[in-house]
C-alpha cells in the first residue's frame, strides 16, 4: 500500500485542507499520514481566524512520520508563516523526501486569506526548489508570476515564469477562466493541456486541496507527471459532478464517489 504524507492547515469544517487530503488519499486506497501546520475556524462561508502550529511540532509530527512509516509521496498546502516553512525545508531534506508536490495555498475558496505575504516569499525560496511540482490556481499564479492572466496564453507565460523558480513541474490550474475548465502543465520543457467542460456548481470548497493530494497519490504510484495530473484531473471532476450540497455557501465535493454506500 502507497503511503502518502500531507503538510497542510486542518478545515474544521471537512471540506478542506487536511480533512480533505485524507478523504483524497483514502478514496484512492492509500495510506493517509497528516503533519498539522495550522487550525482553522471556517466552514464553507468563510474562514473566521487561523492558529499556526509551533514550527518545533510541525518538525516534531514531519519527524515522527518518516522514522517510522516513510511515505511515497508529500503534499504540501497551507502553510502560514516563515518558521514553518523553513522547518518543513529542513525536514524533507533531512529525510529526502520524495514526489513533492506543493500547492501553494493563499486563499480559501471562501475568500479568506489564509498566508501572510512574508510566507509565500518562504514557500517560493524554500519549497518551490524541492517540489517535483507546483499547482497554483490562476490568482495565486498571478501573485507568484506578478502579471495579469486572462487566457490559456497569459498562462502558459507564466508557467514559464514560475519554471524559472521551480526544480520540477508546474500546473497552472484555470478554474477561475470564464471558458471551459483548463489547465497547463509545463513540465521537461513541454506544454501539455487538459480541458475539460466546466461543471455548474457553487460546491467547489477543497477542490485545489484534492488535486494536489490526488497529484502526489499518482506520484506515489510511480505514475510519471503528465498521467498523475490527468488521472487528479478526472478526479476531481467526477467529485464534483455529485454536487453534494453541504453547507450554506461553496460546499464541499464528494471525495467517495467511487465508493458504494453500505447503508441503503
């Protein structure tokens, strides 16, 4: 069984984050572990405040997991200030931590800022040189580009930008687009593009969290990058093809579409 380690902030509220790494990881019949970084009060109308973790116990959790059950593969989401990160870096240098991927979590679907500016310069300057892929959304893409995106050309632009400051693969996500659902990877000096029809639903909540998670299950599958983005891809939007709806504002998607329920 694939061990999958997640990094990330915990949504109290499920849809999100941790919560929602592991409901990826455990639909795609891996082993899930979970390094806490930060608590969340939020839910799907907005996030209502933030607790960041001692930097001292995210190292101590990142330590427990890889001297004991080593994982395939690490995700990397929210992480909200610069002790953190640097103590993540540390860590996974320390362990040669493999199949990184880092989403780089900025706002939540909500609305809420979730990182503080000094910590996404961290993330870009310790984490991004370690991942073996980045996925940023169109507005987090823009902030890290630093240029405006309106298309599938402004985002190939800027996958190239951010390959300039990356070791490994970047997916630069389009769901913010008016068109349809795509994204473009840049990976081995190549473009690949993957569309798909958008699906009219507000219950978006979790849905980078996921493709990220999915991204690092198909890493950890020995799945090479093209295929374990477009295998997250269909996941993802299968999830939300349900439109299950939870909560009063962006509601989560449901990760267990693919599992039968016991209770009829």
């Amino acid at each position: 069984m694939q061990k999958i380690l997640t990094i990330a902030g915990s949504d109290c509220s499920g849809g999100a984050g941790i919560q929602a790494d592991i409901k990826t990881i455990t639909a795609h019949k891996m082993y899930a572990m979970s390094v806490i970084t930060a608590l969340t009060a939020q839910n799907t109308m907005g996030v209502y405040g933030v607790r960041d973790v001692e930097a001292g116990f995210v190292a101590a959790q990142i330590e427990a997991c890889f001297s004991d059950i080593i994982p395939d593969a690490v995700k990397i989401g929210m992480v909200s200030n610069e002790a953190i990160v640097g103590q993540i870096g540390i860590n996974l240098k320390k362990f040669n931590a493999k199949n990184i991927v880092v989403d780089p979590v900025m706002v939540a679907t909500s609305g809420g800022k979730l990182i503080s500016d000094e910590a996404i310069k961290c993330v870009v300057s310790e984490l991004f040189s370690l991942a073996d892929i980045i996925t940023p959304n169109l507005p987090e893409a823009e902030v890290l580009a630093n240029m405006s995106i309106k298309s599938v050309e402004d985002m190939k632009k800027a996958a190239l930008n951010l390959a300039q400051i990356c070791k490994g693969a970047v997916l630069v996500k389009g769901g913010h687009l008016e068109t349809n659902a795509v994204d473009i990877l840049y990976s081995n000096g190549e473009f690949s593009t993957f569309e798909a029809p958008r699906i009219e639903t507000k219950n978006t909540h979790g849905t980078g969290c996921t493709l990220s998670s999915a991204i690092a299950c198909g890493l950890g599958a020995n799945l090479d990058i093209k295929t374990a983005v477009a295998r997250a891809k269909e996941f993802v939007s299968n999830a939300l093809k349900t439109d299950i709806k939870i909560g009063q504002g962006n509601g989560a998607i449901d990760h267990y579409f693919r599992i039968n329920k016991i209770f009829d």
